[in-house]
C-alpha cells in the first residue's frame, strides 16, 4: 500500500547512512540563522522533509555550522523503524471499517475520482482514518514533482548525526504528532479543500524554501492552512519550543537545530520567539 511505500522510503536507514552530500549539485539557498548566547553559537536550519537530490550538498555556512556543532535537535526521530510503524498503525481504522464506511458518499466519490484521476488505487489508503488519508493527499503533489522523502532536509542531517554518534533532542513524541494531526485533519471539509488544492499551489512551499523567502512562506502558511490548522500545528508547538531550547542555548554545547521551516517563519516564528525571549539570533543565508 501507498503508506508502506513511504515508509520504506523515508526510514531506510543503511541508504541514508551512505548517502554523500559532497557529491550532489547545489540547488538550495534555504534560510538559516546563528543563536548566540553565553558565548556558544548555535544554529538554526528550516527544513523540508521531502527532496529532491539535486538540492544538496546544502551550503557551506550550513555545513559547517553543522560539523561543527555538537547535538542536532529535531522534531521528532520520523526515522526510527520503531516508531514509524507505530505511527503508521494509528493510521487505521477499526477492523472492518473503511473510508467508504466512515466517509459520507459524496466525499468518497470526489476522493475515489481524485485517486483515480492520480493514477493511483483507492485501496491504498481505504483503510486508513480519514486525517491519516488527508496526510497522505498532502504528500501526494511532492511525490507526483519527483520528490522523495529520503532526500528531505531532516532525515538527512538524522542519518548524519547518527554517524557521528552526535546525540539527538527531539522536542516533541510521535504520539503527540500523531494527536496532533487527528485534531487538525479531522473533518471532510479539510480532505476536500485538499482534493481541490492545485498541485501548483501546493509547490509553491518548495519554492519558498529553495530561495529562503520566509515572508512568502508566513503568507502562503496563512493562506493555505485555517485558523486551527495555524494554531495548532505552528503557533502553539513553536511557543512550546522556547523554553526547552532556551535550556539548550543556556548550555555551552554548540546545537544544530533543524525543524520544519514553517516554524521558522513570521511573528510566532522561532527566531522571533527566541529573540524576544533574550537571544541574539542572526539570519546568516
């Protein structure tokens, strides 16, 4: 099925391990930021967590902020087989239920059209909850461009760190991400304002990223995402953040942090957040 697919993609660890940065084109200029506080500097990358090869190796600022650092904080560890197959068995119904079971008619015909429209079977994600269905319509413009999730920003930096046996943070559980979508996916209206999302429109967060633009990318995140979406999903989980990565930054240990790049962007972004909480942080790209 699709989701199994993905999972393979994204935790195959061994390919990540021997993936190469310093052997790709350089297609990317995302924005990044140095935290300086107590004397130690640490840095700041937005991710995405779907690529494309042709991206890397990222910058030499990046790079270097990155050898040089000595802990990555993440999200959440997405590529731990462990937890990924416990996210995935979230992901579905009760036994003997299904989306053509639990959907109303008229959604599941549009949904069943727009799958067939894609090329792609509906038994894919029939046994899915209809949020966890609506994750996976998210995905599906990015896969259709040829972007993969081995190739996104975090994974890499992950299968890196674990390299360098470089300790990992993460600021949040799968559980609390999977809570999290089941809360801000949970109403067919929001499957159907996907179904109805021009793959073009959906592009345009890659863009943004690729050139660093974060005032394009707070106006499309308020465009694309409604009021719960943006509260739940971005403003609520950055304010959590500052104060476990403020206990971070008050250490002497030089971090790297990568988390999605939507959180880095506008007034409730990051560097905004931790500014205002005394931190002297700097766009450096």
């Amino acid at each position: 099925m699709l989701f199994s697919k993905l999972i393979k993609q994204t935790f195959v660890v061994l390919i990540l391990a021997t993936f190469s940065l310093a052997t790709l084109a350089n297609g990317a200029k995302p924005a990044f930021w140095k935290v300086e506080h107590n004397g130690t500097t640490s840095y700041m990358l937005g991710s995405i967590h779907i690529g494309d090869s042709k991206w890397y190796p990222l910058s030499k600022e990046i790079m270097d902020g990155f050898a040089q650092s000595k802990q990555l904080v993440i999200e959440v560890d997405a590529t731990d087989p462990v937890k990924a197959m416990a996210m995935q068995q979230q992901m579905m119904l009760p036994k003997g239920q299904t989306l053509k079971t639990t959907l109303s008619p008229a959604t599941y015909e549009k949904l069943s059209a727009y799958f067939a429209k894609n090329g792609m079977p509906m038994a894919s994600i029939e046994p899915m909850k209809p949020w966890a269905a609506s994750t996976i319509i998210s995905l599906l413009p990015y896969l259709k461009a040829q972007l993969a999730p081995q190739y996104g920003v975090d994974p890499l930096f992950i299968a890196r760190a674990k390299m360098k046996n470089m300790p990992l943070i993460e600021l949040e559980t799968m559980q609390f991400q999977v809570d999290m979508l089941a809360r801000t996916f949970n109403d067919e209206k929001m499957l159907l304002e996907l179904l109805e999302l021009p793959d073009s429109e959906a592009l345009k967060l890659i863009d943004f990223w690729k050139k660093g633009d974060m005032a394009g990318l707070d106006k499309l995140m308020a465009e694309q995402m409604t009021p719960k979406q943006f509260d739940e999903m971005l403003v609520k989980r950055n304010k959590n953040w500052v104060a476990p990565l403020s206990k971070i930054f008050d250490g002497k240990t030089q971090t790297f942090v990568v988390v999605g790049a939507a959180h880095m962007a506008g007034e409730f972004g990051m560097p905004t957040l931790l500014k205002k909480a005394g931190y002297k942080v700097t766009r450096i790209q």
